[in-house]
C-alpha cells in the first residue's frame, strides 16, 4: 500500500458517465478534460473513490485505486495530448455516477514515496578522504564561494625561455566569454563570474623550465603562484577579488598541464592584506582544452573531485560525462549531484526515497527548476541517483537520452570512482549508451530502477527494493 505524503491540489472530478447498469463487469474509462490537466505541471497521482451502493445501498465503501500500481501504462498512453485514461476493469462498479476521482496534482512532492526520508538522510557526509575536495555534505568550508558575483583576477605571466609571441587579449580569448557563460548557465544563474584581466606579460624571475611542473608539488605550485601575484600586486588592488588565476604563455610547454590550488588556512597565498586558499594555474594544455580548462579547475576550486580515473582506463567510471571527468566531453553539463552540493539545487529538488517501492517524475538537469535528483541512501556514504539527461544546452551533442543512473560514494577519493555511472561496464569508456530506455530495469545490489515513461517535462522513475528472504 502506497502512502501518500501530501496532497498538494485535490479536484473531484465526475466520471463520464453514461450508463446506470446495476452491475458492470466490464472496462470503464475515465477520462481527465484537457482544460483541467493543461493548467498544472504534472499529476503525480490519481485514485478513484467507489461508492459500492450495489451491496450496500446506504453505506458507502470507498475504495482506493493507486493508478501507479495497476494504471500506469493506461494513464500515460494519452500523455502527449494531455487525456488521462484510467482503465477500470477489476471491480464491479454498482452505479457509476456515485464514482468520483481524485486527481493530485504537483510538480516536485514525491507522492509516492513509500515512508520518505528526511533530505538530510541523502545528504551523505564528507568523508574528508582527501581533505582539500569532495562532494559530500557539508561541502568543505574552505573551498571557493559557489553562489553570487564573483571576481576573479587574472595574471598574465611568461619565461625568459617561453617569451610569449601572442598578446594577454589573444590568450585572453581562449577564456572568455565561454568559461563565464558556461557557470551561468549550468547554475542556472546562480553563479556569475566576471574576470578582471590585467593585459600585461609579467616576466617571472626563472625559465619555465625550472619550475618543477614535472613533479610538481604543493610547496612549488604555491611559490609559483605567489611569485606570479608579488609581480602583479604593483599593478592589481587583490582587497576586492574574490579570486585569481595565473595564465601562462600557453606556448611554455614546460607547463605542460594547468592544475588547481587548494590550501588550507595559514598555508594559502597571500597579498594586500587577504589569504587565498583556491587558485589555478594554466599550462600548456590551455590551447587544447580551451575555455573548459578553467571551469574543470575552478570546479576543483569550488570542492568538486575529478571524475575520470587517476590510474587505470582514465573514462571508466563516467565516460563522456561532466568536465569534471573528461574536459571536452560530450555531455558538458555537470552531474546533478554536483549542482546539489555546490547549492545550484535546492534539497527541494531533490527526493530521498526509502526502501519500499518509490516512484517520481525527475525533470531534465540542463533545465532549471523541478524535480532533479532521485536518491537513495544504500550505505553511510553511498546513495543511488537518477536524473534526467536531455540534449540540449552542454548536453546538446549527446547521442542518446534519458534517465542517468549513478551511485555516489563519499568514502572513495577524487580520481578512483567517486561518482560511477550504472550499469557498471569497465569496457565502456564512453557511457553514451547508458541513459534508459522505457521498460529497462537496471539491478544493483538489492535494488531495482525501472524506467516507466517518459515525455517533454521528464522521466518517470521507479526505485525498489528487492527484498532477498
Ligand atoms: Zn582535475
């Protein structure tokens, strides 16, 4: 028996009836008028009272029919043309004008969740694995503001060895507006960067290749990076700026790759009065990632972990998704389980399902507002999460679309499977195939997903679990 949590718009519809036999046996339909249903997002469920006045005339006897127990295909076959057709078939029906429906209308409550977990029960907790990122709850605190304007500087700097042959504004070029525009939108507007470029080389004191980029640790990055902001500090006011980055003349190739910064208090880099713990450097690979490149960084500034895998085949675990895994991927936008941790979801967007038989209609991630995330906690720090994935927006090239499937696990670090893409195929380093088609089941562990339906608002989704006695 399903429960249902909440009742947000109730209607008492008629039925269309026709007919006053005493006793029908046989297929009734109630059909919704596409005025009413046109006017409201989504009907997450419908039951249908019977007033049995064939046995007893005098009391009536409701019963409730959960249209997604027994209904589902026939509810949804008129989807498109916004008709509801429930087929009746299973009860002797004693006058059908004593019938009423209810339908219950909604764009986010989960229905039919089945005893639903508080949202702080899917919030699964930072595991501090590595300590500078992750993406667990609470995000850590040290990490980049992920929500407002932020202002970022940007330094421009060359080598003696690697004197730069562009001028800042070409390099500059690479960047912008992409990087910027790119945030805005896979936050739905919740983050707004503006770089604030100074258009000069400043030279730093050694050549390129003297700056340990081959086994570059904490303690070079940072002298680097603080060598970088001294020759810039005569020119740049850093009391205001919420960030900067370090351009190099992307032709060093002795900076052969660009990595982010990450420190915490007291060991961070520091100028006109403020420390900073998050930064990025670029390299040589500026000219192939292009743009992505500081979003992929600035993602690590924000807390998020890389997605592709340190060791082993480097796309086994999300394939062509998020630039958190491959940077040119094709799949650009996010994972909404990122969105969620850096606040670009509201935890109201997100349904924590228990165990039981759970069912919810998710909304596509590239666009803002509705349900986004299906959850549910398997361990202390592991969850499963559905969302829907559409193409359009950075998802625009994606060959194939629909539901997502993917367990998030807090306790394994950045770069070995934080986030791994279901069904789990090591051979598949693309993932392209993985969305649901209507009708698939995809097991793990002792759980089932089941892809229901679909249409132009989301993807019906159903979660259970497959109890083993
Ligand atoms: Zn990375």
């Amino acid at each position: 028996m399903l429960i249902y949590k909440k009742y947000r718009f109730l209607f008492l519809l008629p039925l269309f009836a026709c007919s006053t036999s005493k006793k029908l046996t046989t297929t009734k339909i109630l059909t919704v008028a596409p005025s009413v249903v046109a006017s409201k997002n989504t009907i997450n469920s419908i039951a249908i009272d019977y007033a049995d006045t064939h046995i007893e005339p005098i009391k009536t006897i409701p019963k409730t029919i959960d249209y997604k127990n027994d209904y589902t295909e026939n509810l949804f076959q008129d989807f498109k043309s916004n008709k509801y057709n429930l087929e009746e078939t299973s009860h002797e029906l004693a006058s059908l004008e004593n019938i009423s429906a209810k339908l219950n209308y909604g764009t986010s409550d989960p229905d039919t969740i089945q005893n639903p977990l508080d949202i702080s029960n899917c919030k699964l907790p930072e595991m501090m694995t590595r300590g500078d990122v992750g993406i667990g709850f609470p995000r850590i605190a040290n990490r980049m503001k992920s929500l407002g304007n932020l202002t970022i500087n940007i330094v421009f700097v060359d080598f003696s060895d690697a004197v730069s042959t562009m001028t800042p504004q070409e390099v500059y070029s690479i960047l912008t507006p992409y990087a910027e525009d790119y945030f805005k939108t896979v936050s739905y507007g919740k983050l707004n960067i503006q770089f604030k470029p100074n258009f000069k080389w400043n030279r730093m004191s050694k050549p390129s290749s003297e700056y340990g980029w081959n086994n570059l640790t904490f303690h070079l990055h940072k002298e680097y990076i603080q060598e970088a902001i001294n020759l810039a500090d005569a020119d740049i006011d850093f009391s205001n700026s919420d960030a900067f980055i370090i351009i190099a003349n992307p032709d060093a190739i002795e900076l052969k790759n660009g990595p982010a910064f990450t420190a915490y208090p007291g060991a961070g880099i520091k100028v006109d009065g403020k420390e900073f713990l998050s930064s990025a450097t670029s390299g040589h690979d500026l000219k192939f990632w292009g743009g992505l490149w500081f979003n992929h960084e600035f993602g690590h500034e924000m807390s998020l972990v890389d997605l592709y895998a340190y060791q082993g085949s480097e796309h086994r675990f999300v394939g062509e998704y998020s630039i958190m895994g491959l940077i040119s991927c094709t799949g650009q936008d996010l994972f909404g389980w990122e969105k969620w941790i850096l606040g670009w979801l509201n935890d109201d967007q997100v349904i924590c399902a228990n165990s039981g038989i759970s069912t919810a209609l998710i909304t596509p991630i590239e666009t803002a507002g509705g349900t986004k995330l299906f959850t549910m906690p398997i361990s202390n720090t592991a969850a499963i999460v559905v969302e829907s994935r559409r193409a359009i927006g950075y998802d625009k090239k994606l060959p194939k679309t629909g539901p997502l499937v993917y367990i998030v696990d807090t306790n394994i670090p950045s770069g070995t499977g934080t986030i791994k893409i279901l069904p789990f195929d090591e051979t598949d380093t693309n993932k392209l195939e993985s969305p649901m088609v209507v009708g698939q089941v995809i097991y793990y562990m002792n759980y089932s997903i089941k892809f229901i339906s679909t249409d132009i608002k989301g993807d019906l989704i159903e979660i259970k679990r497959i109890d083993f006695n």
